[in-house]
C-alpha cells in the first residue's frame, strides 16, 4: 500500500492560498481564497449541506476547507477520515456560482491535500470521472456502510468511485 498521510494534519498544515479565476462563458471574475474551515463557519456549512442533500454524519471544522469570494463562503469540500479510507465528501458550491469551476477547484484542492488514494460515495458520478474518479467494485468496509447507509437517501444511484494519485 502506498504512503496514506493524516488527512487532518494536511488540512491543519496549509495556509489558505489565492486564486484567480476568469470564467470565459460567464464574463465573471473571480478572486478566491481557499482556507481551512473554523467554527464559525460550521453553520453556514451544515445548513448548505442540508439544503444540498449531502452528508451530514460527524461534521467537525478541521476536515473541511471553504472558498471564499471576498467575504463571501461561496464552496466547501470536506476530507473525512474512517480507520480504512479517507473520503472526499460533502462538496457544496452555491446555486448561483455553479457552473464557474468552484467545484473543480475544491476537488483539486482536497485531492492535492489528501492520501494517495481518496474515496468517494457519489449519485453524480459522471461529475467526478472526469476528475479521476474510477467506479470500484471492490471498496474498503467503511465506504460499503456507508452506501448501504445513504443508498435509500440520494437522488440517484449511490455508487462508491476511488481517485489514486499519479506516483
């Protein structure tokens, strides 16, 4: 297996980094920083996460990063550790800043802070395989609970989709 680092030291260990993105479709531009969530931020997080229909099991502020336009949270995305996997979950933009690569951005972020290997439980799959998320037949036990869990709660079929980094 290879190198798994603690996904929570990752997120804990970076400084919160600027972007700027021109989105040509849209005409908007867009300064963003992304940053390690606080407590302050848990709810405006948790009430996205509701009105976005995610995953709401365990939220604690160190396993999320945020994006901000300005002063506004426009995104978050979330690294959630189980003792066999650690999931990329709970990415939320706002309705209104879809569309802008918000979302890729974030996944990029987590990817590039997290373990070699990253797991998600997905009713959106065709977002994510171009991201480099693979379906997997195989999942490790704490992701198989987790589809059993929320196989009746998503909007679609829930599928489990592994991302390995590039050695």
């Amino acid at each position: 297996m290879r190198n798994q680092r603690d996904p929570e030291s990752a997120i804990r260990n970076l400084k919160p980094c600027g972007f700027s993105i021109r989105n040509p479709q849209s005409e908007i531009n867009m300064s963003l920083t992304i940053r390690n969530a606080t407590n302050p931020d848990m709810p405006a997080i948790v009430r996205m996460i509701g009105e976005f229909h995610l995953d709401y099991e365990n939220l604690q502020p160190e396993q999320f990063i945020v994006v901000e336009d300005g002063e506004l949270m426009v995104g978050f995305g979330r690294l959630k550790p189980y003792p066999d996997a650690t999931e990329l979950g709970c990415v939320g933009v706002l309705h209104e800043r879809r569309k802008q690569g918000i979302g890729k951005l974030i996944v990029d972020e987590l990817i590039r802070r997290g373990p070699s290997t990253i797991w998600i439980t997905t009713d959106l799959p065709d977002y994510f395989r171009p991201l480099g998320f693979k379906e997997a037949n195989h999942v490790p036990g704490s992701i198989r609970k987790k589809l059993d869990r929320f196989r009746d709660f998503a909007r679609g079929k829930i599928v489990g989709m592994r991302y390995d980094k590039p050695v």
